[in-house]
C-alpha cells in the first residue's frame, strides 16, 4: 500500500471531519479533501511523502476550499466584496500560521459529529450507510455501488441527493437521548452495509466480502467515537464481535467454483481464528447481561464459531437465543432462523410448526420449508416448495444449490 493510499484509508474521515466542522459545508469539505488527495497522488512519489502526511492534506484542502470560497465570492457580485475578502484573508492568515503544526485536534468529537450527521434521520437507512462509508471511510463510489447492488451513476446520484438533505442540517452534537438514538441507528447503519455484502446478490454476483470490510471499519470507528457511558456500549461491543463473526468465514462461504457453501459443509479450518478471538473478547463482558438484539446475535454466531464441527454445535442454546430475539424484535426473519435451529435440536416437526402462519417474502421461508419435508420423507410437497423457492430466487448461486436439492425430490408428476 503506496503512503497516499495508506493516508487515504487511515485519514480521510478524520480529516473530512475537520474540515466539515470548520466550513459546515460538506460539498466544500469533500472536494478541497479530495484535491488534496490527488495532489498527493502527484507529488509525494517525486518529492517525498511528508513527515506528518495527515498535516499536509489538511493544510492542502484547506487552500483549495479557500480558492473556492474566494471564486464564489467574486461570482456572487451582490455580497460585499471588500468584506468578505477581508474575512477570507484573516481565515488564509490563520490557516497559514498553523499549516505546519502538528497540533490539530484530531478529536473525537469531529468524528463522533461526522458518523452521527451520517446518520441523520431525514436520510432512508440506505442512504445513511452509503454516504457513511463515502464520507466517514473514504470509500469509492464505485464500490459502495457494488456493495448494495446499483449501478455506479444510480449510487452516485444516492449520495448527492443524501448530501444535499444534510447541506443544511446542524453539525452540533446531540445530547441525551437524541445522542443514543443517533447512536443506535449509526450501528444499525454500520450493520446494514456489512449484511449487504454477505447477502447474495442478483446474477453471479455471490459474496462481496472487501465491501463488507469496510463495515468492519465504520464500525470501529463507530466504537471508537462513541460515549462509552452510555447504554449502547454493549450493543458496540457486540455488533463488532458480530461482524467479526461472520466476517471469519468469509475464506469457506464460497467453493472453487464460485458455489455458496452452507455453514454445516464449511470448512473450519479455513475460518479466521484470530477474528474469532477478538469478537469472543468482546463479549465476555456481557455474557450474562440482559438480552439485546446485538448482543443475541452475536451469542448466536458465537456458539457455531466455538464449535468444533457442526455436528457439535449445541442447538438447543442458539434456539434459546433466538427465541429471546424473537420477543424483543417480532422479525419475521427472526422466526424464521428460530424454526431452524429448533428443527436441528427437536426435529423436523418442531421447525415446520414454527413456520406455520409465517408470512415472509422472497424465497428463503420456502427454501427452509421445503429443506424440512425432504427430511422427513414428504418429496411431493418438498418439492413444490423448492420449485416456490427458485421461482423468488434471484442470485444464480442460491438457485444452483436449490436445483440440487430439487434432484433429491422425486417428481411423482413425471
């Protein structure tokens, strides 16, 4: 990794953040940043990468937001020019007479406001964790593209209607129980952009596993920034220990061949021991606290992660665990995994009742259905729920292993 590339992954949000709280504008902010950075990438191989990287892009974006700032004062001929030049200058003098100093707050608080404007409630959850990965990570547009599935102009497009919301919202902190919503829906944010990467996509497009590193990312930083007297300080915790989790098996998720391995055929010895290890250090602490969404999660993915073979895994916990998601959430989906994990501790039938009434779209609820009758020997209606399941399913990876599961049926109609 070149030092402009390194400066790119470690800094930009950082900086960003400075650079918003100083000019409250995200448009000035993001360009003068992303000039400072191209001057980098143009200079630092001939001359050298400076003693303190993170001072020189700053200082660099800072010139550039003033040429812009003074070129919009001269275009808007109405302003009094003399004024605002004499403002614009004393801001150049101030800037310059700290251009060299290391001695910049990188504060907490400047990061903590950017990923908390992120997630400001006028944006849609999607919105919110695309421009959070643009703006807090330095992540490109192309590839937060990838990661939620649009074309590059579509999400390019997401982003500028997203920033154009924010143009006027405060950059102030919120306090007190604005603070801990912002927060929570920051996680939620976090969590959505890592989930968008290990959820198969439309086509051939399987796992998105580097995408969904950089979730991991925004989630640290997210921990990172946050209060940690307040109550969501489990909730990091455990969000970043489950994504931790699941992120560890990305290396046995896919085959040579680019087909999805399900969890029970995964090779273990291929999972990440040193994620798994960090994520069960995070929560220990909170072991025995009460149940939250988060932290039930993580409890979940940790109990396939200690075991030593899917054969050991020990059902009947993780089926607690999901029955203690259940009635905190009432998701769906929630059930739905529930129904598995008891049909794995008590039986086909146990799972199958679970199902019943279920109202869920797409074509997993048929999928596990139509699993659970070929276990216990009922082809005919296995099968019409596999065909159901195929119908809804749109990544090609998903429907290769339903076509396999479909030839173990036998088609009594044929």
């Amino acid at each position: 990794m070149s030092s402009v590339e390194d400066a790119w992954r470690n800094e930009w949000g950082r900086l960003l953040a400075l650079l918003v709280a100083r000019y409250r504008r995200l448009d000035l902010a993001e360009d003068g940043l992303g000039d400072a950075f191209e001057a980098a990438a143009r200079t630092w191989p001939t001359d050298g990468t400076p003693g303190n990287p993170a001072a020189w892009l700053l200082t660099a974006a800072r010139r550039r937001i003033l040429d812009r700032l003074r070129a919009e004062a001269v275009a808007a001929r109405r302003l009094p020019l003399l004024a605002v030049e004499a403002e614009l200058t004393e801001e150049a003098q101030r800037v310059m007479a700290d251009a060299g100093s290391t001695g910049d707050s990188w504060g907490y608080d400047e990061r903590l406001r950017l990923v908390l404007l992120c997630a400001h409630p006028a944006l849609t959850p999607e919105s919110a964790a695309a421009l959070s990965l643009r703006l807090v990570m330095g992540v490109a547009t192309e590839d937060i593209a990838r990661l939620f599935l649009v074309p590059t102009p579509t999400m390019a497009a997401r982003l500028t209607r997203a920033r154009k919301r924010l143009a006027r919202e405060s950059f102030d902190l919120p306090t007190g129980a604005d603070l801990e919503g912002r927060l929570a829906m920051a996680a939620d944010i976090a969590y959505l952009a890592f989930t968008a990467g290990y959820a198969p996509g439309s086509g051939s497009d399987v796992l998105r596993p580097d995408e969904a590193a950089e979730a991991i990312r925004l989630a640290r930083v997210l921990r990172e920034v946050a209060p940690r007297d307040t109550p969501l300080g489990a909730e990091l915790d455990s969000l970043l220990a489950l994504m931790l989790l699941q992120h560890s098996r990305r290396e046995a998720r896919v085959d040579d061949s680019g087909g999805l391995v399900l969890l029970p055929d995964q090779d273990r010895r291929r999972w990440r021991s040193d994620e798994v290890a960090e994520a069960i250090d995070l929560l220990t602490p909170w072991a025995r606290a009460p149940g939250t969404p988060y932290l039930l999660q993580a409890l979940i993915a940790a109990e396939h992660a200690v075991a030593p073979s899917a054969a050991d895994t020990d059902w009947p916990r993780i089926a607690r665990h999901y029955g203690e998601l259940e009635e905190i959430t009432g998701s769906p989906v929630v059930r739905l995994n529930r129904a598995v994990a008891v049909a794995e501790a008590d039986g086909p039938v146990a799972g199958l009742a679970l199902l019943d009434g279920l109202d869920l779209s797409g074509h997993r609820l048929p999928a596990v259905r139509g699993q659970l009758l070929l276990r216990l020997g009922r082809d005919d209606e296995a099968r019409a729920e596999l065909l159901r399941a195929l119908d809804a399913c749109g990544n090609e990876a998903e429907r290769a292993g339903l076509r396999r599961l479909l030839d173990g049926t036998t088609d009594t109609a044929g």
